[in-house]
C-alpha cells in the first residue's frame, strides 16, 4: 500500500516542472517516515526519465531523418550526393516528332494547332518561369500533325497542379492520355468528345493532400475498355501539389512505363493497343464541388514526344558518333536537371565497358539570343557533363574533351518550337 502510494507520486513528479518537481521532494523528504524508500524510488525514477528523454530525443531525430529522406526521394528531389534522380531510368525517344514551350505562342490564346473544348489559355508566369497552357474542364487535343509517333516512343511535360484543398471537398482529377486518329485528323472535334473512340490509354489522377492520391491507367479500342489497371495508392502525391513536377511516359510496342519526377508509377506489359497507331496527346481535367473555373490552376509546359529506342552502344563505339537531346539545362545555364540521369548514365556505363575509349562532348544551343552567349553557355554545358562523369562515375577526365558550337550547327529549324528542342543537343564522338 505505502509502496503504491509513493510510486503514484512520483508519477505525478514527472508531469511538473523542474522547480517545482524540487520543492515537492523536498517535503516528501522531510514529511514522510520511509526516505530510504522515498530515495531508491525517486533514483530509479529519475535513471528512468533520463533514459527516455534521451531515447526520445534520438527517436525523434531518426523519425525526422528518415521521414525527411523518404519524402525527398519519393516526391522526386534529388540527392545531395548527386543533385539527380539516382534512380529514374527512364530515357527519351531518338528523334523528336513535337516540342513547345508555348514561347511562340499568344498569352491569352490557345496555342497554335490545338483544339478545345474549353476556354484554357497560354499564360505568363514568374514563378514558375515561362509560359504555359492552363487547363481549364474539358479536353484539349495538342497541335501534332504527325500520322503516328511509331511503336516506340516517348511522351515528356511538366505540370503544375496549384490547388489547394478545402473540407469537404474533393481535388479537381487531371488525365493524360494519347490516342489513335486513324482515318480522322488528329484534331478532329470528335476526339474532344470521345477521345476513345479508335485507340487510346488514359492516366487518371485524383489529387489529395492529407491521404494517399488515386492513380488509374485505362486502354481502349473502338470505345471499349481493354486494360483497367484499377486504383493505384500514390503516397508520395501530395509532395508534388503547388510545385513543378515532371511526367515521362514510355511505350515499347505494348509496354507503358510512366515516371513522376523520380518515382516509377506503372509498368505494364501489355497496356497499349496497336491496332489503329497513336499519333495525338491529349489532357482533361474536371471541376468538382468547391473547385470552379478560376479556384485552381492546372498548368502545362515543356512537352515533348520523341520517337525510337536506338542502341546507344552501338552508336558511340561501332558508329562513333552518339546524339542526344535527354541531357535538359536550366534555361540559360549549365545546371544539369535531374531528369538527365539515365542518360548520363549510359554514357558512363559505355565508357567504363571499354577503358581505352576516349570521346568528346559537344554542347549546342538553339538560336535563342546573343550568339556569343549562346557558344559560352554550349561551352560550359559540355564541361558540366564532363564534370558529372568524373564526379559521378569515376571517369578519367583525361578521357573526356569538351567543345562548344553554339547554336553555329542547326539540324533542324529555330523558328519552330520542334526545331529549337532538336538543336538543343548533346554530341558524343568517338576520338
């Protein structure tokens, strides 16, 4: 009984504070008959607080570490070590088939080319930088004139959903998709409203911010469903909100891989249909309760598909000679982005197969501004990815030259957004 008295005031010991924790033993000390007991209690006590209050503090220090680390590499940052997505295999298409930036399109206005069933328009941002389509409900079929993009090909953009949630209410969804014209031209009205209705696949994401988001991949031929991949938990999701993020889609034959920035979404074997090619994108979005035209922006930019899987390998050491356009800058910088890692990678990977190897890196621009500008920044491009291979992958740099062209050697046309995303390149030669 007296046992269980004391244990109950040293219970109660714990929830005060210092100061008054001192006075109260004190009294106890003076009051009470049993101050062998009260000591060993109190002693044991206080071993045990200090214990925990060290556990925990340690406890709290690794839950915040890991927890940070675990939200960094699922929302798609970089690591420290690198400043890239270690782990994002995804590599582009050879050759581009359409590119924009929307830079040479009206603020205000549907981009050149596309077709809608709403009324979004090219906006200027500051942050984020440049122009962009926003989407407002319907469907908006992108300006490509192409008959197909082949079997094997990729699909690139970045998007920005700047929503935020409200009680009670559920996220406007977003869907990316890709389809098959056939007979009909790409932009044809009836795709804006049945976009399914000779081939397609569609992404469905229905954003959330304090639970998981809900990811769905759906194929179709002549309107009716072949491939539902039923819903998919995204726990990294809500990281992505009121931030640019970067989607990548690749198809080979019947395979669809999708990334969101670094995280791998989906991989299915046989999710596309061939029937009828896939030669248009397009992206819907819908209100919902809470969220009217004008309560949210979705935006869109940097859209590109590219066409063909070559084998690197073969390129650099039977050909001599290997050109890419999936090593990406920052705008007017030698800042390698993330999504580049892959490629970057194959590189290396060549190099490290073949240790006699030596190659030069040749950086060119497109013809966007002051021409000795635009050779300094190809220069320091071509060094920054010389750099990256030495830091990175531990390449003799001894191995590795670095040359600038500016935007002095166009392969394609700098008057069209396709053209400028063609010329912004990346040589690999043989020496």
């Amino acid at each position: 009984m007296f046992r269980s008295t004391f244990i109950a005031c040293i219970r109660a010991l714990s929830s005060l504070n210092n100061k008054n924790m001192k006075n109260l033993i004190i009294s106890l000390f003076f009051c009470l008959p049993c101050k062998a007991q009260l000591f060993k209690i109190v002693k044991d006590r206080a071993v045990q607080s200090t214990a925990n209050v060290i556990g925990d503090g340690i406890d709290k220090a690794i839950k915040k570490s890991a927890g940070k680390a675990i939200e960094d590499r699922m929302n798609g940052n970089q690591t420290a070590s690198t400043g890239v997505y270690t782990k994002y295999d995804f590599v582009p298409g050879d050759s581009i088939l359409y590119a924009t930036d929307f830079v040479l399109d009206n603020v205000g206005e549907l981009p050149a080319g596309w077709n809608s069933s709403s009324n979004g328009v090219v906006v200027e941002s500051t942050s984020p930088a440049g122009k962009w389509l926003q989407l407002n409900q319907g469907i908006f079929l992108a300006g490509i004139q192409n008959n197909t993009f082949g079997k094997n090909y990729s699909v690139e953009f970045d998007v920005l959903l700047d929503v935020t949630s409200k009680s009670g209410y559920y996220l406007p969804p977003i869907y990316y998709g890709a389809l098959g014209s056939g007979k009909l031209e790409a932009t044809n009205n009836v795709f804006l409203k049945e976009p399914h209705v000779n081939n397609a696949f569609e992404f469905k994401i229905e954003p959330k911010e304090n639970i998981p988001s809900v990811f769905t991949l759906k194929s179709f031929e002549e309107g009716r469903e072949t491939f539902n991949s039923e819903s998919k938990r995204l726990e990294f999701f809500a990281g992505t909100l009121r931030k640019v993020a970067h989607y990548a889609i690749s198809v080979q034959n019947t395979r669809l891989r999708m990334w969101i920035n670094e995280v791998k979404v989906i991989d299915v074997p046989k999710a596309v249909n061939v029937h009828v090619p896939i030669n248009q994108l397009y992206f819907k979005t819908e209100n919902t309760g809470g969220f009217g035209e004008g309560s949210y922006r979705y935006l869109i930019s940097n859209l590109k598909v590219a066409t063909g899987f070559r084998d690197n390998r073969s390129k650099l050491i039977s050909e001599g000679k290997l050109v890419t356009t999936g090593i990406l800058f920052d705008v007017n910088s030698a800042e390698i982005k993330p999504q580049s890692y892959a490629v970057i990678k194959e590189i290396a990977t060549i190099l490290k197969e073949h240790g006699d190897l030596k190659i030069s890196i040749i950086g060119h621009t497109d013809a966007d501004g002051n021409a000795d500008a635009n050779l300094v920044l190809s220069e320091k491009r071509a060094a920054a990815i010389k750099d990256f291979l030495a830091k990175e992958f531990a390449i003799d740099g001894s191995r590795l030259t670095t040359v600038g062209k500016g935007a002095s050697q166009p392969i394609a046309d700098n008057k069209t957004s396709t053209g400028k995303a063609a010329n912004r390149r990346v040589e690999f030669v043989k020496l």
